[in-house]
C-alpha cells in the first residue's frame, strides 16, 4: 500500500526535473532580492523587534498569514483562502513525497494507512485549490466587483491560469498514474485521482498520457517559479513580512511634523523620488495585493475627487522598479 516515485517517468525527465527545479529556486531568489535592494533605498525607519513588541509583532504576523484583514469581506477571504491554504498543503504535500523518496527503505514512512490518508490529504487540497481558483475566476471576470475591474491585468489572468492549470494537471496525472499501477483499491482514498482513473482504465497509451499530464504538471511549476517573484504573486511573502513590521513606536496614524515653511531653505516637501520614503514605505508598496479596498473607503475618491490611495502605491512601486539599478 504505497507508490513508486516517478513510476513510469523516463530517467531523462527525471534528471531534467532535478537540475530544473533548483536553478529555478536560485534564479526566484535572486530575482526577489533585487526587490529587496530597492527598498534599502529608501530612508531609514526603526522597525527593530525588541521584547516589548515581539508579542504585538508575532499576533500581527499570525493575522497577516491567515489573513484576517481580509476575512472583513468573506467572499474574498474564504476564496482567498481556499487558494492560500491549500496551496501551501499541496507544496508540504510534494516535499513530504520526495523526503519518503530521498530516504532508505528501512526509513520509509509512506505506505499502509499513512499513505491512504496521505492521498486523502493531497486530493483535498487540490479540490480546494480548485474551487478556490474557478471562484476567482467567476468573481473577477464574471461578477467584476468595481474595485477589481478597473485594476485587472494580463497577469492576474496568467496567475489564476497557472493555479487552475496546477489542479487540473495534477489530478490527471495522479489519475493516469492509477490507471496505468492497474488501479488498486487502496487508491481510492485518491478521491478524485481513483474516479478519473477508473474513466481512463483500459484505454490506449495510459502510459504514454500519464507522461505527458506529469509534463505538463511539472512545467505549469516551473512557470509558477518564473512569475512569483516578479508579479502581484510575491505578495504571498511580502504582505505577512509587512503585517509583523507594522508595528512601531509612534502612534497609529502619526505624521511626522513639517518644517517652519516660513522659515526652512527646503526646496521641496513630502516625497518627490524613491529616496525621499523610508524603506519600510517601499516595502509596502511590494505588499500591496491591488484588492482596492483603501481606494474604496478614501472620502475624497467617494466625493468625485481624483484621489486614488491605491494608484500612488501601485505607481510608486513602478517608478521605484523602474529606477533601480
């Protein structure tokens, strides 16, 4: 009661797979740390974790990861959610496979009830992952709430592309994989990998097509890597980073004090380049996820005046991407 690693994979995919997937790691990195040099260029602002604030900075983290902020609308909490969550079920979902992979056979721990509840697991999180992922697509492209219309992009549809296709290929591949193992009963904790299976059972090149859905499941990751750190998708690092330093000495909302305007030989005031925001402002601006709602809740934009929130941080952020080295 378990699976073979790769069961039917050429070695050629499987070395191809094994070089591919940490040159992507490394090329993702890089590519974020460049988003982090850009908010060194920023002015200074202490935002040091000290024990009087650790407590407050951990509860902040905590909502930022399980979003709770966003939880105020519900149909966009829980649609966010299920695409988060099981996101994040599914990648420990494959690490916890290729950990039994990489370990001895006296050492491996995937077989019997561990391995059925295993599947169990692993199905769930990909129906999740697709519910949440056609729901999106309904609120965005079918409902279009107002404050989402107007900001969608190319890349939100690459993006919710790339999960859909994510679910989709996986659930094929795990179904043909079945099919070609001879379809076990034991499989049939795969709640939605088994019935697929079943469908395909004694149809022609089972192997063949569980190859080419493993192929396709695998470079729809590798497109994954390729975009997270230079879309909106990098949000799913920087928003928790933003919500734990949040917290600080002044006091919630506090401005810092102008200079004698009477008196002072400034030139300019507030922010007129990148240089003139602290790099925790810059840092927000990667955090933002584009939902609109500051914009939504703005008195002037409600009063027909052509102040948008939202767009100075959408457009700081370019301006500061544009002029980086």
């Amino acid at each position: 009661v378990t699976r073979e690693v790769f069961g039917g994979i050429p070695t050629a995919l499987k070395v191809a797979f094994y070089v591919i997937i940490p040159v992507l790691l490394v090329y993702g990195a890089v590519m974020f740390s460049q988003r982090v040099k850009n908010w060194t260029r920023g002015k200074p602002d202490n935002r040091a974790t000290t024990p009087k604030n650790v407590k407050r900075r951990v509860r902040d983290f905590r909502a930022g990861v399980y979003m709770q902020t966003l939880m105020r609308d519900p149909a966009a909490g829980i649609m966010h959610s299920l695409i988060y969550f099981s996101f994040l079920v599914l990648l420990a979902v494959t690490t916890v496979l290729e950990i039994n992979h990489q370990l001895p056979e006296s050492m491996k721990f995937l077989s019997g009830r561990v391995y059925q509840g295993y599947s169990f697991i692993g199905d769930a999180a990909g129906l999740a992952l697709f519910v949440g992922v056609m729901w999106a697509i309904v609120r965005r492209y079918v409902q279009k709430p107002y404050r989402i219309r107007i900001k969608s992009k190319p890349e939100h549809m690459v993006i919710l592309g790339v999960f859909l296709s994510l679910a989709v290929t996986g659930f094929l591949a795990e179904g043909y994989r079945i099919a070609n193992d001879g379809t076990p009963d034991f499989e049939k904790w795969s709640f939605v990998g088994y019935p697929i299976a079943l469908l395909v059972d004694g149809g022609s090149s089972i192997a063949g097509w569980q190859q080419v859905w493993w192929i396709a499941h695998v470079l729809t990751f590798v497109v994954f890597l390729v975009i997270l750190p230079v879309t909106m998708l990098r949000h799913m690092f920087t928003s928790p980073l933003n919500m734990y330093l949040k917290d600080r000495e002044r006091p919630k909302g506090a401005m810092k004090p102008m200079p004698n305007l009477m008196e002072t030989e400034l030139e300019s005031f507030g922010a007129s380049t990148i240089e003139d925001f602290t790099w925790k402002q810059l840092l927000d601006t990667d955090a933002c996820t584009m939902c609109g709602r500051c914009t939504a809740v703005c008195p002037a934009q409600n009063t027909g005046k052509p102040l948008d929130p939202r767009e100075i941080v959408l457009k700081t952020g370019e301006v500061m991407a544009a002029t980086g080295s």
